[in-house]
C-alpha cells in the first residue's frame, strides 16, 4: 500500500501563506472592480453630485461652459466656454488666478464657478458637460458627469471612470435595469457608445474607459 | 488592431513644399463657384418631394429641411458623435461654402435615383447603406439629420484608403469603426475628386512636417486660400489620463483664422457643427499638427 505524500510543517505553513495571499489579492480585486463600486457609489455620494448637477444646471443656463480635469493629478483644468458664435478652450492650472480672470471676462459668475471646480476636484470629477439627444425628432438635454474615485484608481481598475447621466424627464428601462430608447421599442440607448443603467428614473450610471 | 499595426507601418510621400514667412490670420476664400442664393432658389422649385424608394428610411420633410438648413449654415453641419464622419464634414463644410448648388443637386441627384455622379465620380451607394440612411441614432444632431447621413455613409462608402482594407463593406455600427477612416491621401484624394479648388498639401499620416515653421506657413497658406489641418485630436481633445498616447492624427479641422502673440498661437477652427477658438504654444502646434493641406480656386497662386 502507497502512502500520500503528506507536506511537513514548514511545506503546509508555506501553502497556507499562499492560499491567504491569493484570496487577500482577490478580495481586492472584487472589492475594487468598476462593477461592484458601481452599485454603491452613487448612493454613497449622493449629496455631493445631486448638489454639484444642480449648481452646474443653473450656472449653464445662465451661459453654458464645460469643464473637466485633463491630467491623472487633477491639476490641470480645461474649461470650454460656449458662446452663440464661437466655443473658446482654455487650459488652467487649479487655483491660476488667470482663471478668475477669465471667467469675469467672459461676464460668468465667477465665484459659483470657482465654487463648482472645487467640489468636482474633491470627488475627482474628471469631467462634466451638457449633451443634447434627440427622440422622436425632439431634442433633450442630459447633464453628463464622469468621475475617477480613489477605488477606481487600483490596479486592474486604471484606466475606468464611473460616469453619470442625469436626465430631465424620467427614462424607461429593460428588465435588466438597461436604459432604453424608448418605451415601446426594445432598443438600448447609447451615451458615447456605451449602456447606461438605471440608478433612479433620471439617473444612470456606467463603467467608461473614457471620461467623456 | 491588425489594421493599426498596418496603418503604423505605411507612410506617406512627403511631398515637398517651399513656404514664406508673410503673416496673415484669415482665410482667403475666393470666388465661389456658386451661391446659397442658387441653391435655395433650386430647393424652391420643389414644392412636394416624394418619399423615395431607394431610401426607405429617409422622411422627405427632413431631408429638404436638412439641405436647407445646411446651404443656410454651412457652420452648423455636424458628421456626428462617436463617427468617424470628420474627414467628410470637413470636405462637405468647404464644399457648402463654395459650390452649395452643386451639393444640393447632387444629393437631390443620390435622392431621387439612388445614385448621382458628380464631376465624372459616379456614386453608387450599396443597399446596406440605402438601409441605414436616415436610421443612425445616438449621435447628436446627426440623428434628425438624413440628407447629412447619406452623404457622409455614400462618401465613406465610396471612397477607400488603405485604413479601411479590412472592412469594405458596410454594416450597421461602421460609422465608428475603420470602414469610415480617412487617412490623409484620401482625405485629398475626396477633395480633388469633388471640389472646384486647387490643392496643396504637405504631410502625412505618420510623419509630422519637418523643418517647417509652422505657424508661419499656416498663416502664409491661409492668405491665400482655405486650409484643412490633419491633426492628432487625442491630446487636444483628451478623453481620458493615459499619459503615453499614440501620435497619430485622427481628425480634421478647416482653419478659420490664426494669430500670434507672444510666442502664444490662437487657432480658430471649424469642426462639428460649430467654431472653436484655443490658445496653444508652437511646440505644441507642431506636436499635432500631421497634415496640412491649402484649397485655392482655379487662377490663384497656390505656391
């Protein structure tokens, strides 16, 4: 009769070690992946981006303007100012006083503005603008938001940004949690090129490459 | 990816240029061959445009508004987010400008029958095209735009370079993807083919003009005709932090005006529906800048 080769002490402490380092990696690796921070993030935060979405909606119907950090530091800010005739890009550092400048020059509420910079640099929000979609010939508008939180930032996880849409009128939705087209037909509707799911009736969320 | 690695490794024929140092910021745009007037007076004739069979997808009623929207305001044409439509709204913003007669009875033309040709180019767009025309969504304006998504799905359809070698035939979703790519040869090739303009043009699709001051052939290039840049949109138009980015360009822009001052460049351009202004250093101009090409009418120095 074979007797199995048993491990000595030493041979079974070291398995263990391995057996623990690999489930340390994969927990996280899960507890970080785009899917499981998109479930909680929104909700976790929901002060902060409800209220920044409802400043920058205000402060674009007052005149519109894009803005967004353009570098992995969040230094770096590219504002786009939008006027009836011309779109004018800008690049600032975080705090150049030539951005105050700026903004007064172009007659926007420049202390709001500088306000709403601040909130997006401390949620890492790499970029927020207004887009316009059309359905059924008829235009609307969503605000579009992307963010890179810390737990994003992880290996694995680098190049994702967790992106928010918020639409004015309440969207329609597959069994799934999908955004649709529109309600009577099964079609998902896409945000550059990417399935967007349901959060609330007016909010959706989803996992990018791209910030916008 | 195997048509990246091919794109990486084809050059282009560098043609080489002399330029001059005289500055000028606007663009010169010469005598048109002929005006929105003509062309909306031709519109005006057709009181009740049917609905056409070659074209199901198409609603007559948005497509003349479209045609007129585009002769009224070339600057408000837009090729579509996430396409890969640029190269042909660049064509098509200079065309309007030039020849809006033209544009109009040639997509009137591709309307009615299916197929039009135009200065001895014969278009014949496929029926998977036929199909989809008018049917593209999630794409801004484009989406209630028809007569601008036949022409930009006939011209990519119509027109091949070597970037779109491996998907020559049309399917639902191939605006975005290589089928639609224009690389720089046949972004000019398009525009002799179709416009009643000289061209000029120096660069490529991977090499940079060298030993070129830039901002002064621009300018110089400008004085005397229109001018089309082929530039690498990926660091002027981030979309992402990834630092080390492949230079290659990706898009076109018509240049409206430039300045200096400084050493500060200030570039207004035309691309997607709408005029940009931005400020940017030579060196980085020269980092983005892969091809530049000069239209001027027929009888104007093109030197």
């Amino acid at each position: 009769m074979v007797l199995p080769n048993l491990l000595k002490p030493e041979q079974m402490l070291t398995k263990i070690k391995q057996i623990t380092g690999f489930l340390v990696l994969a927990g996280t690796i899960v507890s970080c992946s785009p899917k499981n921070i998109s479930t909680r993030y929104y909700f976790q935060n929901k002060k902060t981006l409800d209220k920044i979405e409802t400043s920058y909606k205000q402060l674009y119907q007052q005149a519109p303007f894009n803005v967004g950090f353009t570098d992995r530091e969040f230094k770096t800010l590219s504002l786009e100012i939008i006027t009836d005739t011309l779109s004018f890009i800008y690049e600032f550092s975080l705090h150049e006083p030539r951005l105050k400048d700026t903004l007064f020059a172009y007659h926007l509420n420049a202390p709001a503005i500088i306000e709403l910079i601040n909130q997006l640099h401390s949620i890492r929000c790499a970029w927020i603008d207004r887009s316009d979609y059309y359905v059924d010939e008829k235009k609307h508008s969503l605000i579009f938001m992307s963010i890179k939180p810390v737990a994003l930032k992880r290996p694995f996880a680098y190049s994702k940004y967790y992106v928010l849409t918020y639409f004015e009128q309440p969207q329609y939705f597959d069994s799934q949690g999908r955004l649709l087209n529109k309600r009577k037909l099964n079609e998902l509707r896409k945000i550059n090129g990417e399935i967007f799911k349901r959060i609330n009736n007016k909010v959706c969320y989803t996992i990018s490459g791209k910030f916008r | 990816m195997k048509q990246l690695m091919l794109a990486l490794f084809m050059l282009f024929y560098l043609s080489p240029d002399s330029f001059a140092t005289v500055m000028q910021d606007t663009v010169t745009k010469g005598q048109v061959t002929s005006t929105p007037e003509q062309a909306l007076a031709f519109l005006d004739k057709i009181k009740d445009l049917e609905k056409s069979t070659h074209w199901p997808n198409i609603k007559p009623r948005l497509f003349l508004k479209n045609l007129r929207t585009n002769i009224d305001e070339p600057i408000n044409i837009y090729p579509g987010k996430g396409t890969n439509f640029c190269g042909y709204g660049a064509l098509t913003y200079l065309f309007l400008q030039d020849d809006p007669l033209g544009y109009a009875q040639l997509l009137l033309d591709l309307y009615h029958h299916g197929k039009a040709t135009f200065r001895k180019t014969v278009f014949d767009p496929s029926p998977a095209i036929k199909t989809e025309a008018g049917k593209l969504k999630f794409k801004g304006m484009l989406d209630i735009n028809p007569a601008e998504q036949m022409w930009y799905l006939t011209l990519a359809g119509h027109y091949k370079g070597y970037l779109n070698i491996f998907n020559r035939k049309y399917d639902p979703g191939d605006e975005d993807r290589f089928w639609a790519s224009v690389n720089y040869a046949k972004f000019n090739r398009m525009a002799r083919n179709l416009l009643h303009y000289k061209l000029k043009s120096r660069g490529a699709d991977l090499v940079r003009p060298k030993s070129l001051d830039l901002y002064a052939y621009i300018s110089e290039k400008m004085a005397k005709g229109q001018v089309v840049l082929f530039i690498n949109n990926r660091i002027v138009h981030k979309k992402d932090h990834v630092t080390i980015k492949l230079g290659v360009p990706t898009h076109f822009i018509v240049a409206e005006k430039i300045s200096i001052q400084d050493d500060l460049i200030t570039l207004m351009y035309w691309d997607y529906g709408r005029k940009t202004q931005m400020q940017l250093s030579n060196s980085f101009l020269k980092r983005i800048v892969f091809g530049i090409t000069q239209f001027t009418k027929t009888g104007t120095d093109v030197n």
